[in-house]
C-alpha cells in the first residue's frame, strides 16, 4: 500500500499525545505500517463474523471485547481468536489496562502481531489515537515562497528567485505583520479542509536579505513578529510586469489554485520599481477578510453600474 504511513514502533514512542503505550505481545510485528486514521473494534470478529473487518485499521479490544471472550466457551474462544490471527492485523491494542486472554498473546506472538496496552479508557483513546493518526498521515507538501500572517490572514507569498518575496515580507514585519516561513514553507493538510503551513525546524524564525545574509526575525523584532503555524488563506503571486501581459484590473473573477486538493484564493501581482507591494499585500488581506463577511467590492459595483445602465432611458445620451 502506497502513501504516508506510520510503524507501530513509532506509535510506542509517541509521547506528546498521552496514548500511553506498552508492548505486552507480537514483538516481531513492530514494523507493522499503519496507513489510516481510523480504528476498528473488533467485537462482531470476536464472535464469529468476519465479513467487515478491517485488518489494516489498529484494533481496539476494550472491557467489552475482553468480557466477552472471557464469558463464552474455551472452544468457541480459541476458534474465533484463531481465525482473527490469521488475518494481516496491523496491531490490537487493549485498553483500560486489561489482560488480554493468554491465548491472543500466544497466537500473536505466532503471527507477528503486536499486542499493545493503554491505560486509558476506550472512549479517551480512541479519541486520543484518532487526534495522533489524522495529525501524522495526513498529506503534507513543501513549497518555495514565503508565509505571513496579515491581519489574521495566511498571505503565502509565491514568485520566482529573487523577484522579492523576502524584502516584502520584511517590510510587511516592520509595519507589524508577522512571519511564519521564509523560503521553505511546510505545509499539511488537516481536516476538514484547510492547509496550514510552517517553517521547517532550523529555518524558523530566520529570513535571507540579499546583501545582509540570514537574520533572525525573532531576535530582531521580538515574539509578536513571528508566529509558528498558520492556516494558509490565499496564495498570492509575485510575477515581473511585463507590458505585454493583460492584468485583472476589476478583480471581479476570483481565481483559486490547488494544494493537496484544496482550492485557495489566487492573486497574481506584478512588480515594477515603485509600486508599494507591502500596502498592496494588505490591502489583500483586506480584502480576503471582507469577501469572507459576504462583501466583494468588484462584484458591488459591477452590479451598481449595470443598475445605472438599466435605470437610464433608451435614447438618453451623455453629453
């Protein structure tokens, strides 16, 4: 199976979430991938019925999974539990710190099939693996550009090397403003649909200035110059004017691109010497946050111009 994907390994060394963790069985299964976010209990397999199991998904045996095999007979126990085993399981984990039957340890062991524990209740886990799994397997990307925040707003600055985009994101920081990546930006998908893009760890907080080097935005504007993560709002274009090129000089279309299959706002600025692009990049951001509130200044007056051209009666001439 091709994508992202996590080792079970990688799981029992987690500690920022609090799954709490422990092998109790399958050992050699430890390099097991784990390739989705969802998880599985495996109740109606336990009894018998395996026609909608996921064995690929991590499966969760909690109190009453565990009550169950512990209430039915040895026969009926070793045979379900046998034919369970003998699926690809990715890994089961127990919960409530319960002892699994010595029998599912046995057969795990055979079958490379981890067997892991949590003190947690099932509930809080499930949550808790969910949170953890979404956040490390959804889809990342990197790319070339520059990332501020603009008045709340994530401005992803794009263009080719050395049209700008730092200089401007500098002034942007001067007038206040804050930066997020310089360079390369880190940017993952997350759910429902948004991207959110950092700075990877040893370019953070550090900006290159044609002619002065690396600086540290942090160390020379203070906290509230830098922020760490961002969701990413618009994807803004720094392109060399060209006279030759046609401009949106309305902006009554709205353009969008795609990253990791979401669309964002697109806007593409050309650069000339004097045209103030870190005033123009707010203004953006304006902007974005007004169309947001249901309010597109383009689209207003298209509508209030027609309005007039309707309104004025056939024949009525401009002098």
């Amino acid at each position: 199976m091709d994508g992202i994907s996590l080792s079970i390994q990688d799981l029992l060394t987690e500690n920022e979430y609090g799954l709490g963790l422990s092998l109790i069985g399958g050992k050699p299964g430890l390099s097991h991938r784990v390739f989705s976010s969802r998880i599985q209990k495996p109740g109606l397999a336990l009894a018998g019925y395996f026609e909608h199991l996921h064995p690929d998904r991590l499966q969760v045996l909690g109190n009453t999974e565990i009550s169950y095999l512990e209430q039915i007979d040895n026969r009926k126990v070793t045979e379900n539990i046998t034919k369970l085993c003998s699926f690809p399981i990715s890994c089961f984990i127990v919960t409530k710190g319960l002892h699994p039957p010595q029998l599912l340890l046995d057969l795990a062991d055979a079958n490379a099939i981890p067997v892991l524990a949590t003190p947690h209740q099932s509930s809080t886990f499930i949550s808790l693996i969910t949170k953890f799994l979404e956040e490390r397997l959804l889809p990342t990307t990197h790319l070339h550009g520059v990332l501020m925040d603009v008045l709340g707003v994530g401005v992803l600055l794009s263009g080719k090397s050395g049209i700008g985009k730092s200089e401007c994101a500098l002034d942007l920081v001067i007038r206040g403003h804050r930066l997020v990546a310089d360079d390369m930006v880190f940017v993952k998908k997350k759910m429902p649909a948004v991207l959110v893009g950092q700075a990877e760890e040893s370019l953070q907080y550090l900006m290159e200035i044609r002619g002065l080097g690396i600086i540290n935005i942090k160390d020379l504007y203070g906290v509230s110059a830098i922020r760490d993560k961002k969701i990413i709002d618009m994807f803004l274009e720094l392109v060399e004017w060209d006279e030759s090129s046609e401009y949106d000089r309305l902006g009554v279309d709205d353009s969008t691109v795609t990253i990791l299959g979401i669309e964002i706002p697109h806007i593409v600025i050309p650069v000339r010497p004097g045209r103030d692009l870190g005033s123009i990049i707010e203004v953006a951001a304006r902007n974005n946050l007004l169309k947001g509130m249901g309010y597109h200044s383009a689209r207003d007056f298209q509508e209030r111009l027609l309005a007039r051209i309707e309104a004025r009666p056939l024949g009525d001439e401009v002098e």
